[in-house]
C-alpha cells in the first residue's frame, strides 16, 4: 500500500519527475536552444538564398543586354562594312577608265575595309570570351556565395569598361565613315574631271 500511495502522489504531481531529473531537462532545454539556433540560422541561410537568386537573375538580365547590345552593334557595323563594300565596287566601276591612277588608292580602300572588318571581328570575338567567361563564372554559384562584394565590384568595372570600348569604336567608325565619304567624293571629283 506504501508503494501504491508514492505512485499515485508521483503521477499526480507532473513536476516531480522533472525535479527528479535535471540532467534530462537541462538536455531539453540545451537542445531546443540549439533547435531555435538551427531555425534561425536556416531562416539567416534562406535569406541569403533569396537574395543570391534575385543578385543571380540581375547578372542574367544585364549579360543578356549585354548580348542583345553586342548583337545589335555587330548588325549596325556589318551593315557599315556591307555598304562600304558596296561603295568600294561602285567606285571600281567609275574608276575604270584611270585605273592606272586609282589603282593604289582603291586598294588602300579594299584593305581599310577588310582591316575594319577583321577588327570589329576580333572585338565581338573578345566580348563573346568574356560573356562566355561571365557563364562560368555564374555556373560557379558556391563560390560567388563567398566572393560576392568582389564579384559585384569587377562586374561593374568590367561593364565600364565595355562601355567605354563600345563608345570609342562608335566614334572610330563615325570617324572612319567620315573619312572614306571624304575619299570617296574626291575620287568622284577626280574622275568627273
């Protein structure tokens, strides 16, 4: 009956259990910090996450406007080199009747032409390697987790620099247009005359 009587004051009081195990509750309490930690820390890690996926998807979209740029610049420029081309045959056929005096400026002119052409192919070959060289470097996401701020700061250089090579072959090519125009309508005058 002695027994009976400690059972039934045990199981009527919950706390005595507790009381009579500290190790287990300190345990309990140790492991739900440790729990709350954890959900904060994957609470901390999915922010990153998100913020990494929008920083990710901003890179897609500007190396997109980058291609869709270069893209556009190379159309606009094989349409310069395509009526140069053009130009160069019209003025072969002028020139025909003084090919003995125009025979070395025509040839200045084919080869300014091709040298163009060659150069504005090795330019878009080289911003193609770099783009390329952006999709390994976004295909390494684990890495730009860690080495993100100095990812930010040599994108923004890079694109500057882009920029500022677009705009001088811009005005190399106006330079360059305005130049041959000039040529052009002397070699009209001369042979007019």
């Amino acid at each position: 009956k002695g027994g009976k009587k400690d059972e039934s004051s045990t199981s009527s009081n919950p706390f005595a259990q507790v009381v009579a195990k500290p190790e287990e509750v300190l345990e309990l309490v140790a492991t739900r910090e440790k729990l709350e930690r954890s959900l904060q820390a994957q609470q901390e890690l999915q922010e990153v996450h998100r913020q990494l996926k929008e920083q990710l998807a901003q890179q897609q979209f500007e190396q997109s406007e980058i291609f869709a740029y270069l893209n556009k610049e190379l159309v606009q420029k094989s349409r310069a080199v395509a009526v140069l081309e053009a130009r160069v045959q019209e003025l072969e056929l002028q020139v025909q009747s003084h090919q003995s005096d125009f025979d070395n400026k025509l040839m200045e002119e084919k080869a300014m032409a091709r040298e163009m052409t060659a150069k504005l192919a090795r330019e878009v070959g080289k911003y193609e390697k770099e783009l390329g060289d952006l999709n390994v470097f976004i295909a390494k996401k684990n890495e730009l987790e860690t080495e993100l701020d100095d990812t930010k700061t040599e994108l923004l250089r890079e694109r500057k620099k882009h920029e500022q090579i677009i705009s001088e072959l811009e005005r190399k090519t106006v330079q360059e247009k305005e130049r041959l125009r000039k040529e052009m309508e002397n070699k009209i005058r001369e042979a007019k005359e």
